[in-house]
C-alpha cells in the first residue's frame, strides 16, 4: 500500500506550515495511541499543510521499533488522506531501509531522512549514507541536514537528482548555501526550513526562497502559528513583527533556558493547554513547573496582544 499524495501534491504541502506532532506518554511510560490520535486529528483541523510522526518532536530516537510502527500507523490511520503523513527514518542504512519499507506498507506518503547515530561529518561518508537509503526505495525522501552531519550545497545537489528525493530541510541555515540550493533546485524540489522555532528565522529564510516550514509551536498554539503562517504568506511584516514580539522572541527566551527544551516546552504546552502527554523520555528534560507556568502565562498574553483565540 501506498500514500494517497503525488509527488507536486507534497512539494506543494512542503511549501507550507508542517506539523511535528508530540508523542504522548502515559503515566506509566507508554506510548498513549487513544491520546496521540486525537492529537493528530487536532493538527490536522487547524491549518497545517502535512503531518510528521515520529520526527524530532515526536521523539524518534526515544521509541521503540514497536512503538514506532504503531505510531505512524496510527497518524495514517488518523490523517486517513486528508494530508500528507511523512514519517522519519534513520539510526543508519539498515535500520532505515526496514523502517522505509514499513512505511511502503503502512501507507505513507513518504519520509524524513534524518542524519545517522554518531554521524562522522566526512561529506562523502554522509552522501553514501542518504544515498544507501534512499535508492533502497521508491518513497518519496525528504532530507534532513543538521550541524552535527552537516552536507555541502555540491552534494545535496547530486543527491536531490534522485527521482524520489523531494527535498532538503534545512536545519543549519547557511544563507549562501541556501540561496544556491534554491536557485538550482527550482521548481522541482522543495527547501524547507528546519531550524529550531522556525518563525523566528520565517523572514531570512524567505527572503532566500524558502517558504516552508516545520512548526513545533503548531502542536500547542496552532491559532497563533496559522496567524503567523498567514503573515508570511500575505507578505504582511508588521503582522510578522507583532506576532514575533508578542510570542516567538519571548518563547524562544524560555526555550533556550536549558538544552533540549525546544521538544521539552513543546509538550509541556500541549499538556497545559490541550490535555496531558506526558512528560518526554530520556534524555530529554521535563520542563521546570516555573517555565511551564511562564510559557502558558505567555500564551494568555499573546493571544490577547494578538487577539487570536484557542
């Protein structure tokens, strides 16, 4: 079985606001698949243009085997066609490859490929990597590159030349880089912007050509990240500027208070405003109670400012 999105129908989902959902917990430390679909159908509801299960919010690393497979059918299952599900894949080739050709079964409309365990950082070692994986499939591959594996605009190029790559998210933001990739990539395949809190780099990134991108807010304030989703779209920086000043600067404040929070305060949000899931798996740190109550304050106090609603 395969997804139900040709390959425009996801560069154009791309091109827009992604959605990452949480992986919710339950008390006991399983993977809550009654509470992670009402999740899903939440994202799905409230203007994100694609779904990714089992991503670097969604705590990939922190699952599994058994409990990834059920994840991403669940988000199929959920979604049920009325967006995109792309799922990530990763650890190294083999690993991979098996977790592609689930997804082949499973009816997804494609994958992340996320940089390998302990990533060398030699370029030509990393290219054999992407490109060991996606020629083991005919999925659609959208490709993940990070500081810790990062990949020269030369050999992405070479490897977007595969017929079922889609695309390059970026989470290094090497401007240079960036603007040649677009330039040469065209039409034909998507840059997205994965950098951590992509509103706050939306502008720069824009300006270079890149349109999409991945929304870890979208899990928790979907009315304002839409908002801000619409203002980039419009054109409109005031917009821009009020939103940023109003919510994004403050929470990438709170954010960075300690490592690994950009996941960490993205569930903590969810919980306090949507419905509890849990706190995140080793190695990942629970958010502080004080941090948690600043970041639901914020929220009450952006959407006032900003006069969206939940």
């Amino acid at each position: 079985m395969t997804g139900h999105h040709r390959a425009d129908e996801l560069r154009r989902a791309l091109s827009g606001l992604n959605s990452f959902p949480v992986t919710p917990f339950e008390a006991g430390g399983d993977v809550d698949l009654l509470r992670f679909a009402a999740h899903v159908d939440h994202q799905v509801r409230h203007g994100a243009t694609s779904v990714f299960p089992a991503c670097g919010t969604g705590e990939y690393a922190a699952l599994a085997p058994v409990e990834y497979r059920a994840v991403v059918e669940q988000a199929v299952r959920t979604v049920d066609g009325r967006l995109p599900v792309l799922a990530g894949v990763g650890v190294n080739q083999a690993v991979a490859r098996e977790q592609l050709a689930f997804l082949e079964q499973a009816g997804a409309d494609g994958a992340l490929l996320l940089p390998p365990y302990l990533a060398p950082g030699d370029a030509h070692a990393l290219a054999d990597y992407y490109r060991g994986v996606i020629t083991a499939t005919d999925l659609p591959v959208l490709l993940y590159v990070r500081p810790e594996a990062p990949l020269d605009a030369d050999a992405l190029l070479l490897l977007c030349e595969h017929a079922n790559v889609l695309g390059v998210k970026d989470g290094i933001g090497d401007a240079e880089r960036l603007s040649r990739m677009v330039g040469a990539l065209g039409d034909e395949r998507v840059v997205l912007n994965g950098m951590p809190t992509a509103e706050l780099s939306a502008a720069a990134f824009g300006g270079l050509g890149v349109t999409g991108y991945s929304s870890a807010v979208y899990n928790f304030v979907p009315d304002i990240a839409v908002a801000f989703r619409r203002a980039v779209a419009d054109g409109d920086a005031a917009r821009q500027e009020q939103i940023l000043d109003a919510f994004y600067r403050p929470f990438g404040e709170l954010r960075d208070r300690r490592r690994g929070y950009a996941v960490s305060l993205v569930k903590a949000g969810v919980s306090a405003l949507l419905g509890d899931v849990g706190v995140p798996r080793a190695p990942l740190p629970t958010a502080d109670g004080a941090t948690a109550r600043s970041l639901v304050d914020l929220v009450g106090k952006a959407r006032a400012a900003l006069g969206e609603s939940s």
